[in-house]
C-alpha cells in the first residue's frame, strides 16, 4: 500500500495500471473502494490512484481544525508521490470540491479537471435552506452513541441501488469515524469555491447523473458549466449521484475518453 506523510498524517492510496496519472477522489463516508469500477477498466490505459482522504480508511485520523485547504495539500503530496507529472484529477461528491481546492492552490498538478456529482462547496451551490437541513441532518445522525453509528446519505441513487453497490457502502459506512466525519462536514458547510470557477484554464469535465437528487444537475451542474469556461457537461440518463457506481460502464467510457483526448 503506498502512502505519504504530511505534517504527521498519513494518507493512503492505490496505485494500479501504467499510463498518465488519473487521480481520485471519493465523497463523504467512502475511502477508495468506492473507486473499483474505476481501477479494475482503466488500469490499461491509465496510473489510476485512488486515496483515503484523511481521516477515511487507511489514512491517519484528522484533528478538529482540519481545514479544506489542508485536504487539498494532502491530495497535492499524493499526486507529487505519484511522481508522474501533471494527473488528470477526478472528485465525486465532496471530493470534487477538494480537488476544486487543490486547483485553487495547486494548479501546475492538475493536466484536467474531472468533476462528479460534485459542488463548489455547500455554501457555493446550494441554498442557505438546503444547507441547513443537511446540517440538522448530519447532527442527528451524529449524536447517537458511538455504538450505534450508522451513517447514511439519503438519495444517492435513481432507483434501487445494485446489490453489489449496497454491499460496498455498507462496509465503507461501517469503517466511517464520526469524527472525521464532523469536521468534513465542517469543511464543506463553510466551503464557496465560486470565485474559482471563472478562473479555471485546464479542460474541464462534468459528468453528472441526470436523476442526482444531491446535486442536482440543474441548478448545479448547470452553474459550472456556466462559469467554467469551456467545461463539458456529460449527464448520464436516469443515473443518481453516486454515478461511478450505478452506471459504470457509461461512467467509465466518459472518463476514459476525455481523459485519452487530453493525454
């Protein structure tokens, strides 16, 4: 298992395949499982690495003031670890608005920019309202005893999720840290990346489940296609938000293709 310290963390990752570097990053109460599909198509063509955030799987627990800033220079030490140039850098969910941060501060690692179902942080995308519902959401889920910790994210697929998938989320939930999970929330609660947006230089890609529930594609996805100046939207028909997952065979070939067309 590769991995790399940084200020005292250790961050994990995978690393398969050979080719340009294609970095991963997965949403809240996941680790790099999320990303097999991913690995298991792309490793002919691709160096694909999938990390645990910190504070997710293998990686090192993170402290209370953990700030986006100091996800996105996490991620930067594992691309520079990688030692392959400049990676195409792909973010599900939150992950996106981590690699969005890594862009910000970061920007001679990133070749293309690959976001998923993602935001330009809560702040940044969704109404004041819908923030604080999730919030009280979150909390909720919180403050059950630890014993009893069981997280869930409603609405991340169209329909009846696959058996396989239940399966995955199942063992990554059970793996999650509420503490961990309290201060991303934190992170991305305060989190408005929409300054960024219009100053972005490096191809762009947007793929989206048509039925994201999440984030949805219209306003969101619309609001980065909008501003990110020659961003592609791909939506995937009839797809929720964990797209990589529910449709990944669409999924795969999107990637795979943009990614090929920027090498």
């Amino acid at each position: 298992m590769p991995a790399v310290r940084v200020d005292g963390i250790e961050v994990a990752y995978d690393r398969v395949g050979q080719g340009p570097p294609l970095v991963l990053a997965h949403g809240a109460t996941a680790d790099a499982r999320l990303f097999r599909p991913q690995a298991e198509d792309l490793a002919d063509e691709f160096t694909v690495v999938a990390w645990d955030e910190p504070g997710a799987g293998r990686s090192s627990d993170v402290p209370p003031d953990f700030t986006l800033a100091d996800y996105a220079r996490c991620l930067a030490a594992v691309v520079e670890d990688v030692d392959l140039g400049p990676a195409h850098v792909l973010g599900a969910s939150w992950g996106g608005t981590v690699v969005l941060e890594l862009y910000r501060r970061h920007p001679g690692l990133v070749r293309t920019l690959l976001l998923v179902d993602t935001y330009a942080g809560w702040k940044g995308s969704l109404s004041a309202a819908e923030v604080r519902s999730r919030v009280e959401g979150a909390e909720r889920m919180l403050a059950v005893p630890a014993e009893a910790f069981a997280p869930t994210m409603p609405g991340l697929f169209a329909g009846p999720p696959p058996a396989d998938a239940v399966r995955l989320l199942s063992v990554m939930s059970a793996d999650t840290r509420a503490q961990s999970m309290r201060t991303e929330l934190t992170a991305m609660v305060e989190a408005d990346l929409r300054d960024l947006l219009p100053r972005i230089e490096v191809p762009t890609l947007l793929l989206w489940g048509e039925l994201d529930a999440r984030s949805p594609v219209d306003p969101v996805a619309h609001q980065f296609l909008e501003t990110i100046p020659g961003a592609t939207l791909v939506v995937l028909p009839g797809i929720g938000h964990l797209s990589n997952i529910e449709a990944p065979e669409p999924f795969n070939r999107t990637v795979r293709e943009f990614c090929r067309a920027h090498s």
